[in-house]
C-alpha cells in the first residue's frame, strides 16, 4: 500500500487525471459515446513515439551530436549549440525527449569545466527552446500531435502558421545568450566526455529503430486510416528485436492523457457545464489555454478545452506558450527540474527562481505576437 500511494504522489499528473475522470463519469454517466469520443489515434501514435524514443536513448543514437559538444571551446559557441540542439530535436522527438537528451550533457559539460554559475540560466534556455522549438511540428509536442489530428489541414499549412512565432523565439533566445555572456563573449571552456561507442551488436536495432521512427512520421503527416497496422507493426518489430524496451516505455503518459479524454468527453456531454464553458471559452481561448495549463499542465490543458474552442489559432498558441510561466504550465519542465534536482539535491528552489526569472522575461515579449496572431485562422 505504501508502494502505491508513494506511485500516486510522485506521479501527481496522473494522479489528477485519474480523479478527474472519475468525478466527471459521477457527473455524466458513462456511455457508448464515450468510446467514440477517445481519440484512440493520438494515443496509438503516442504509444509509437514512446516506444521507439525509448529505443533512441537506450541505443544512444544521438551520440554524434554529443560528441560534437564536447570539442567545442566558447562558451557561447557550446551554449548555442546545446540550446539550439534542443531547440532542432524537439521539433522531432518532441520536446520532453530533446531535454533528456541535452540537459544531462549540459550539466556534465559545464559542472566538469568549472563552470556551474551558467547551467540554471543555460536550462532554462534549453527549457525555453524545447517549449518553442516544438511548436513548429505537428509531432513536436503532445498537444500538438493532439490538434493537428482534429485539424483538417496538411502538415505543410500548419507549420505555416507556426512558422513565425518558431522564427521569433529563434531570434530571442539567440539575444539571450549573448547577453548571459555580455561581459566575455569569447569566454573559454575547456571540456570533454567521456565517449561511449556504439556497441556492434546493436547496429541492427539502430535501423530498425530509425526505420520504425521514419514510419510514424509518415502515418502522422499522412493521416492515413491505417494507422493501427502501423501501431501492430511498431509493437511487433520492437518484440521481437528487444523486448524489453516496453518495459522502459513511458505509459504513465499515456493513461493520462485516456483519463482527460474521458474527462473531456464526460463534460462537454453534459448540457450545462457544456454550455457555461462555451460562452467562457469562446473568443478567449488563447488565454483559458495560457491560465488553465498553469493548473494542470498544456496538455490535459488543450483536451479539456478543445470541445469548447471556437479559435483553433488561439487555442495551440496559447498551449504552446503556457509552458513559459510556471513549471506545471508544461511537462517538459518538469522534466528539466527533475533532472537538474537529481544531480544538485536541494537546490530546487534555486532552479525555480532562475527558471521563472528568465521565462517571464521571455513570456512577455512573446505573448502579445502571439495574441495577435491567434486572429489568423487555421481555416
């Protein structure tokens, strides 16, 4: 029993999830609607993404990129380049796994050169890049992969409209690292990692694991109805080269997002609480997105309110910059301050003060573009 309450409070996302789905079920009894209201195709996708990332880090696939970190010798050089690596990756691998990737690599860079006093502020830019990086994408984020899939455009018109707040923060976070390293631009480090080669024997599941991503991009951008073969396939080929990989797989996530499926559902079928959060939501959905996401996160966030928007525009603009409040406003960050908090115990309120200093800063110069451009209709 203690084992299970311990789950519950350290998994405090699902624990949420798990109670609100149950209260909205009391409120509206379950149905058959309810199964057709699932969006059984974001969570397919979202099994495969975690599948074969998984298989991404535990073959160590991205080791080229860490390798290249580790030669360079400017701080501002390594620090644009570990914040723009985020900033790329997540546009591919989403953004939680780009930090995954990048922050332990920060830490042990710039810890092993002596030069701590810049990793919080260095984080947070990461956090930042993988926050805006990942909105260029239909895949670069949960709530994205979510939208894009009501959404009945091509991949090609939706990275259109993100297109210009991705080119905005691109331009922001390169001014701020060079104002972090104002006084020294030229600032050296010298650094080095220790390289772990890629093992012969695991050359066979890098491609198929390359192989297997290649072939959920396709399903996403094509929207193809086949995407439960795909699903069966995926599943299937990663049986069969290492089982044990699913065991690693990351379904926490996924049971969440089924709880405020069913959460969503069971509130928009019930006519009142539709009703008052329809006239609520209505022409505001760039700031219920940006407000409700400090309470339970961007993505549980944009499945609740998808029923009741009306502003397609303002409704993904607001997800994707609701992470740069607060640590709950995106789950990314909570992975960046999990990660950083294992390697400095005691220092998460340290991480808090810098990580909400600097993403205000970057907050309010981006909130208004994307205000505005929450008028411009996806369709």
């Amino acid at each position: 029993m203690k084992k299970v309450l311990g789950f519950f409070r350290r998994e405090m996302m699902l624990t949420l999830s798990l109670l609100a789905a149950a209260a909205a079920m009391i409120i509206t009894p379950p149905s058959e609607r309810l199964l057709s209201d699932i969006d059984w195709r974001t969570l397919g996708t979202l099994l495969m993404m975690l599948c074969v990332l998984e298989g991404f880090k535990k073959e160590n696939i991205f080791r080229p990129l860490i390798r290249l970190a580790s030669r360079m010798k400017r701080m501002t050089t390594l620090t644009l380049f570990l914040v723009f690596g985020v900033f790329f990756t997540s546009m591919f691998v989403t953004n939680d796994v780009s930090l995954i990737i990048f922050v332990p690599l920060t830490i042990l860079l710039f810890s092993g050169a002596g030069k701590e006093k810049y990793i919080l502020p260095v984080l947070t830019f990461q956090n930042i890049a993988a926050i805006r990086g990942s909105l260029l994408m239909p895949f670069g984020s949960p709530q994205n992969l979510f939208l894009y899939g009501q959404a009945n455009v091509t991949a090609w018109h939706f990275m259109l409209h993100m297109l210009p707040l991705c080119v905005l923060s691109a331009a922001l976070l390169i001014g701020f690292i060079f104002f972090l390293y104002r006084k020294d631009p030229r600032e050296a480090i010298c650094s080095g990692t220790e390289d772990t080669p890629w093992a012969p024997e695991g050359k066979t599941r890098r491609i198929v694991y390359l192989a297997l991503f290649a072939l959920i991009i396709a399903v996403i951008v094509t929207r193809t109805t086949l995407w439960p073969w795909a699903v069966a396939l995926v599943i299937g080929t990663i049986l069969l080269v290492d089982r044990k990989l699913l065991l690693q797989v990351d379904y926490v996530l996924i049971v969440t997002f089924l709880c405020f499926f069913i959460f969503s559902s069971s509130i928009a079928a019930h006519p009142g609480i539709s009703g008052v959060l329809t006239k609520a939501v209505a022409g505001h959905e760039y700031w219920w997105a940006i407000g409700l996401s400090q309470l339970i996160s961007n993505v549980p966030a944009t499945i609740v309110l998808y029923p009741f928007s009306g502003n397609f525009a303002g409704l993904i603009y607001g997800a994707d910059t609701a992470g740069l409040c607060s640590l709950i406003g995106s789950l990314a960050s909570v992975i960046n301050y999990r990660i950083y908090v294992r390697s400095y115990p005691g220092q998460g309120r340290k991480f808090i003060k810098v990580f909400t200093l600097i993403s205000w800063a970057f907050f309010l110069i981006v909130v208004i573009p994307g205000l505005l451009l929450s008028g411009w209709p996806f369709f």
